[in-house]
C-alpha cells in the first residue's frame, strides 16, 4: 500500500508539476501576445497618423490647385481683355496713319507746304 502511496504522491506531484510548466508556458505566451498587440496598436497608430497627415497634405494641395486654377483664370480673362485693347488701339493708331497720310497728300496741305516754303525764301 505505500508503494502505491508513493505512486499516488509522485503522480501528484508529478501532475503539480506539469501544471506549473504550463501555466508559466501559458504566462510567456500570454506576455508575448500582449507585446505583440502593442507593437501592433502602435504601428496602427503611426500608419493611421501618416493617413491622416496624408489626407490633410492632400486636402490643402486641393485647395491650393483650386486657388491657382482661379488665379489662371483671372490671368487669362485679363490676358483677353488686354489684347482686346491692344487690338482697338492699334486699329486706331492705323486709322490715324491713314488720315494723316491722306491729309499730306491731299492739294491744300501740298499747297500750304509750298507756301511756307516761298515765304522763307
């Protein structure tokens, strides 16, 4: 009977031990996991802050597009506007020529050079 006896008690302390062995396994893996979730929360974290400053870069890039768009705009509207002028003055300045061309060819001013010509003389 206390053969069995020691039995009984090294299977006890047998199986005391093997439980120990686990739960300290299931301790460093419990430990290793929570690390693992850290690393894991963290690089979440990093990635989601660098979507975010993405999005936010992104977003005033749209916004400074839309700004030189209108810019652009403006500039050609006034590009028109002012090769439009260009256009009517040099018309003008055309006609000009043309009137003052056909006054000094016309009798009266050819006359009137010819008389101040005789009155210098």
């Amino acid at each position: 009977m206390t053969e069995s006896l020691d039995e009984r008690e090294q299977l006890i302390a047998d199986l005391l031990e093997e439980a120990h062995g686990l739960r300290m396994k299931l301790e460093d893996f419990s430990l290793y996991t929570e690390s693992k979730v850290a690393e894991f929360v963290l690089a979440r974290n990093q990635l989601t802050k660098e979507r975010d400053d993405a999005v936010h870069a992104m977003s005033l890039a749209t916004q400074d597009m839309l700004v030189l768009r209108q810019r652009q705009d403006q500039l050609h509207q006034q590009l028109i506007h002012i090769n439009s002028r260009i256009a009517k003055l040099t018309s003008q300045r055309d006609r000009a020529r043309e009137r003052v061309k056909a006054l000094e060819s016309s009798r009266a001013v050819r006359l009137a050079e010819r008389l101040r010509k005789l009155r210098r003389r």
